[in-house]
C-alpha cells in the first residue's frame, strides 16, 4: 500500500502545472496504467514476489496520481454552470462509496475462494488470484466510462 501511496504522490506531484488541454490525454494515460497495474496484480500476487507487488502496486498508484485531478477538472469543465458544485461534491463521495463497496464485493469473493480456510500456500495463492481477476471487471467498466469522459 505504501508503494501505491508514493506512486500516487509522485505523478500527483510531476502533473501538477498540466494544462487543460492536456487533460484527456492524462486521464486515459492514468487509467490505462491503473489497469495494466491490476492485471500484473493477478500474476504478481499469487507468485509472491515482493517486487513485482511493489511494482504492481506502485504503477496502480502513479495511475490514480496521473489522471485524478484531471478527472476533477474534466468533469467540471464539461458540466453546466448550474451543476459544476454538485459533481465536484459528488466525485468524492462517489470515490468513497467504491472504496466501500469494493472492500465489500472483495471480501465476499475472497470468502469464496476460499480465505478463510487456508491451509497451504496453494489456497492463499487462489484467493489472491480470485481477488484481483474479480477486480477486472469493475476496471474495465471503468475504462468504458474514461473513454466517455476524454471523447471530444
């Protein structure tokens, strides 16, 4: 979780000064390295290789740092006057209910595969893999949802 933090901070922090019209190009750079950072999630943690999680976890980070402001300001820009507060009031709370939601689902899924009644290393490495497959899909929704926000 550290690595996906520094990730995070870091793209957050070389994107900083973007311009707007830079915005599109970044948040599908973002969200594209989001997902290529889950899909190496689905080998890297079953492996048990500490670095590739690192990595993994790192690119998943550097993602949401590259394309999260953007995303913001995107989604203002194209919204009407009278609603520009409501969504920028919206997008976090939105983020907060995934973040609830997913700890949910992905709790009910590792229950299901299993986690609860490991007993060789074998198992752990099923859940792992069953926790982060099952994460695919919202992902993939939402880069059929990015690419509605970056259409011109």
């Amino acid at each position: 979780m550290a690595c996906s933090s520094i990730g995070w901070t870091l793209m957050a922090i070389l994107v900083s000064g973007a311009p707007e019209r830079m915005d599109r190009s970044l948040i599908a750079t973002g969200m594209i390295v989001v997902a290529l950072g889950l899909l190496l999630m689905v080998w890297a943690m079953p492996s048990g290789s500490v670095w590739l999680v690192a990595v993994a976890m790192a690119a998943m980070g550097g993602g949401f740092g590259l394309s999260w402001t953007f995303i913001l300001r995107r989604s203002t820009a194209l919204a009407d006057g009278d609603e520009v507060q409501r969504i920028a009031g919206a997008i976090p709370v939105l983020q907060r209910l995934g973040y609830a939601l997913g700890a949910a689902v992905i709790g009910i899924v590792a229950n299901a595969s299993g986690f609860l009644s490991m007993q060789a290393p074998e198992d752990g490495a099923h859940a792992a893999r069953a926790i982060f497959l099952a994460c695919l899909v919202p992902a993939a929704l939402a880069l059929v949802a990015m690419l509605g926000l970056v259409r011109r």
